[in-house]
C-alpha cells in the first residue's frame, strides 16, 4: 500500500526536484557562510514554520468543508455523522473547564459549543439550510469549537516540541544569547524571538522545505485526513535525528562540505524508496489460493468420514 503522503509526480521528477532544493540550499549556505549552528537553526524553523502551516490548512479546510479531521469520518475514509464535531466539543468542554475554569474563554467556548450543538441536532436548524450560504453558515457552526479545539491543541502540542528543540539548541548553538546561557540575563528568552530571528536568517531553507512539502499542503486541504496531521510530525523525527548528525560533525570541528552534505539526506524523498519496496514485496507476494474442501464436504461425495 502507497504511502498516503507520497507526492503524486512521478519519481524521477520527486528525486530531481529534491536535489534541485538541496543544491539551492547548499548554493545559500556558501553564500551566506553558514556553520553548523546554522544549518541546525534552519531546520529548526523550516519544521515549525512549514509543519504548523500545514496543521493550519488542515483545519481550515475542515472547518469550512465539514470534514473535521477527528471524529466525524468513517473507517472507509467516507464523511461520518453530522453531529460528531459537535459531540467533540462538547467532550472537550471538561479539560477547557479544568484548565481556564469560569473565565471568559470558557464562557465564550461553552457558547460555540452550544451553537455547535443546536446547528448538529436541532430540527429548526436543519429545516432552514435549504441555500447553499445557509448550509455554508450552519457547516461553519458545527465545526468551530472543535476547530478551535484542535488548533489550540496542536499550537501547545506541535509548538511545544520545537520550543524544547530550541531551547537545547540555544544552550550548544546559541542564536539568542551566549554558549551555555539562555540569555545575557540568564533568563529563557520568549520563543518568538527564537521564530523570528530564525526566520530572518533563514528563510531560504524555509522556502526549499516549503516547496518540497508542497504537494503535502495540498493534501491537507484537499483530502483532510490523519496523514495531514501525522505528516509535519515525521518530519519532526527526521529534524530530531539531523540535528544529532549535525551537531556531531560540528562538534569535531568538521569540513563545513561535510556539514552540507548532511542536508541531502534532509531534502531526499526517502519516502519514495519506501513506497516503492512496499509495493514490491506487495507485487512478490503469491497470491493466497483458495481453501479446498474436505473429501467428505464436497458434493456428491459418498464417502463417509473416517
């Protein structure tokens, strides 16, 4: 079975393509003088920047197509009940609660919620979407808190994993600050000044990382399943493990041609080579044969059985 994530062109270009985006990257980092601290900031925020959009797009896409990424599909991939994302939110009130208590944003969820509720399973509301801007407005209002829900999830989730990535590699690879202190004060400087300092400097490999994920961001707007949100997260173990590489040949003093040459291994469509020996073995494998019947199962047998 093909990866869900697969880019649809055909191989040679996906292969072409990504060597295209590490040469580019590579032809920045000579220009730019880039060391090791570098390359690891760049795929730092290539990840956050590029894995969070695509988390955004997915739920905006369910938000307004009503195929909320959790809870309202079936197994078959088919759209599921109308009132699930309702249902969700209403679920998700309890930790809202626990967390917020009786603030304002409580308040203000708990009342989506109750529109959310009212638009799934009232028959008032469902008798008066017969116009399409009608279902539009009544679609939007079913999903919203659980959209909301989820993008507040995976800001803290998602976020959550780049800010510790930063934070270590603020302490060896100082962006912010000094070696081995946080900041000047000795205080963990905010994350958006580590977002956007990256961003500044880097943004080539944001734009190379960006175009090679491509095809995934369509998907996440287009198809809104599982894969749009498991996809930014792969690509989070796949920063993880580089920047061990990268830190390793840094910390040896390294020729910086090595350094770069670890971005290959970044921008290469490893996926592809997995795919394609999937449906290898998946072409190998001998078709199951069909069980026989016993002798004295099968019909007009007239033996009896031993």
């Amino acid at each position: 079975m093909a990866d869900p994530t697969r880019s649809r062109l055909p191989p040679w270009a996906d292969v072409l393509l990504s060597l295209a985006l590490f040469a580019a990257t590579v032809a920045c980092a000579i220009h730019y003088h880039w060391a090791a601290r570098d390359l690891l900031w760049s795929l730092w925020i290539s990840s956050l920047s590029v894995g969070y959009f695509t988390i955004v797009v997915a739920i905006a896409a369910s938000l307004v197509t009503g195929r909320l990424l959790i809870g309202a599909r079936k197994a078959d991939g088919s759209p599921g009940k109308q009132g699930a994302p309702s249902v969700l939110a209403a679920v998700m009130l309890v930790p809202v609660l626990f967390i917020f208590h009786f603030s304002v944003l409580t308040l203000v969820y708990a009342l989506l919620t109750g529109l959310s509720l009212f638009a799934s399973f009232s028959p008032f509301a469902k008798g008066r979407t017969e116009g399409s801007v009608a279902r539009y407005v009544r679609t939007i209002l079913i999903n919203l808190p659980a959209s909301l829900f989820l993008l507040s999830f995976f800001t803290i989730h998602f976020g959550g994993f780049h800010l510790v990535h930063g934070l270590f590699l603020n302490f060896f690879f100082p962006l912010v600050g000094e070696p081995g202190n946080a900041h000047p004060d000795g205080t963990f400087p905010p994350i958006w000044s580590y977002v956007l300092l990256a961003a500044q400097r880097y943004w080539p490999v944001i734009a190379a990382s960006a175009i090679a994920q491509a095809e995934n961001i369509v998907r996440s707007a287009t198809k809104q399943d599982e894969a749009a949100m498991t996809g930014p997260y792969r690509n989070v173990v796949k920063m993880h493990l580089m920047i061990f590489v990268i830190a390793f040949l840094g910390a040896f003093k390294l020729d910086t041609p090595i350094l770069y040459a670890t971005l290959l291994v970044y921008f290469f469509p490893w996926e592809l080579l997995r795919e394609q020996r999937t449906n290898r073995v998946a072409e190998e494998k001998p078709a199951e044969r069909p069980a026989v019947a016993p002798v004295s199962a099968q019909p007009g047998s007239d033996r009896p059985l031993s």
